[in-house]
C-alpha cells in the first residue's frame, strides 16, 4: 500500500476528471490520500471530496499564502471544524518568505493558532515553509516548549538542520517529487540519512509531478515514482519501502484509523 499523504484534490484541475484520478491512484497501488486545505472560505470543498471518496481524509487550515487574506482564523473554528471523522489534521499552515502573498506578522498569528488547535486536539500539524527555516524552527521551538504537538514538514526541501529541529521535538518529513529532480542530490542526501520511520511521500498534487511526468499535472497515481526514488536512495525495496511510509503515515495520522 502507498499513501499520499500531501494533495489537493478539491482543486479545479481535477474537476470531471477527479473520479478518474481517483480510480489511476488505486490502480497505481495508492489507497488512501490527504487532501489538504488551503483556504477556510472554500473547507467545504475539500470536505465534500474526503466525504464522497472512501480511502480519503482531509486538513483543515489556511495556508501561508492566505494568511491575510482569509477571515481571521481562531483556535476554537480550528477544534469545531476538525471533529468531522473525515478530518485528521490541521494546515497546511507555516510560513512562506519566499512569494510573501501575506505579511511574515500575520503568517507566524496564523501559524500559531494552528499549533495552539494541534496541542489542543492531539492532531498532527501539516507544516509549509519555504525561505523561512530560521523562523520555522524557532516558532516550532518556541510553541513545543508549551506544550507538546506533533506534525510533518511537507514538500521538504529545506535545510538538513531544519530537518533535524524538527524530528527533535518528533515531527515527520514528507518528501514529494522534487527528490526526483536532477539537480535534488542534495536533498536525496538528506533524505538517505533521516530516520525511515519518520518519513512520508506524497504528490503536492497538482504540483510538482516527479520524473517522469515534470511539467504536467501531477496527480496521487504519480506518489509511486517518489516513493521508487526514495527506495533507491534508501537502498531498500519498493514493497518495504511502501509498507514503511504507509506505516509512518498511520502513526502520524492516528486518526484515520479509529
């Protein structure tokens, strides 16, 4: 079995096509997919996907992007929203220095409140971070030291560093298409000596498709190609591979399985 465990399925790339995608994921070997929020004002989407398709859960959050674009998010829409069974995470949420679509203040707000409803529920936290490895880890740092939570660093292609803080107050790394890239030799270095029971695969779909399939929509059936590289690098098996991912994705994500 192979998990995604980073989508976007709610989005409008899929549309006609999402029972489809759907249908090549399971053939391709991938039974459960996460679908994640990026928006509050457009949940109910992303809800109503996880809801139609068996195998498929959902986040709900704001991404960094939105931070200061969407209603003001609080705690406690965090903890009510996420009582749906169909709902076993928060975010994404983190910060994003690189586009700066939202203000670095209003980003850390948000992000906090998504670690204060991670502490609060005991649901793991999908973290995004690009350009911001320093604020990343101290705000992780800083919160943890408030009490525990747990969560991933999704899409990793930061610092080793970064990599490290984060399993030390015992988060995960979720690793996408880009380690399959040709110039990712470094982040294939990272992820042939982080611990195998910390990490994950996904797509990022519709982003980031793996070779080969770079440059066109991405989609959960493509999560193989990442996980065959990841593999390679670990210098294991495809099967055990998958059998440990998925195991690592369940642990993390308690609560698909209640």
């Amino acid at each position: 079995m192979l998990v995604d465990s980073h989508c976007h399925l709610d989005f409008p790339e899929y549309g006609p096509d999402l029972d489809a995608t759907i249908e090549r994921a399971r053939a391709a070997g991938v039974e459960r997919m996460l679908s994640i929020s990026t928006h509050l004002s457009r949940f109910a989407g992303v809800l109503a996907v996880a809801e139609r398709f068996d195998g498929v859960n959902c986040t709900v959050g704001i991404h960094p992007h939105e931070a200061a674009n969407e209603e003001a998010v609080t705690v406690e829409r965090l903890i009510e929203l996420s009582a749906h069974p169909k709902v076993v995470g928060f975010g994404e949420t983190g910060l994003d220095y690189f586009y700066e679509h939202s203000p670095r203040q209003a980003q850390q707000a948000s992000f906090r409140a998504h670690i204060a409803a991670a502490r609060a529920t005991g649901l793991p936290l999908v973290v995004h971070t690009r350009d911001a490895d320093e604020d990343t880890a101290r705000i992780l740092t800083e919160e943890y030291a408030q009490g525990r939570f747990t969560g991933l660093i999704h899409c990793f292609s930061s610092s080793r560093e970064l990599a490290e803080k984060a399993m030390e107050i015992g988060f995960y790394i979720s690793f996408s298409g880009i380690l399959t890239f040709a110039k990712a030799e470094g982040l294939r270095a990272i992820a042939r000596d982080l611990p195998i029971e910390r990490l994950l695969v996904e797509t990022d779909a519709p982003f980031l498709a793996p070779v080969p399939h770079r440059g066109r929509r991405n989609e959960p059936a493509f999560v193989a190609h990442t996980a065959a590289r990841l593999a390679e690098v670990r210098g294991i098996g495809s099967a055990a591979l998958a059998d440990q991912t998925s195991a690592n994705f369940l642990r993390l994500f308690a609560k698909v399985g209640r």
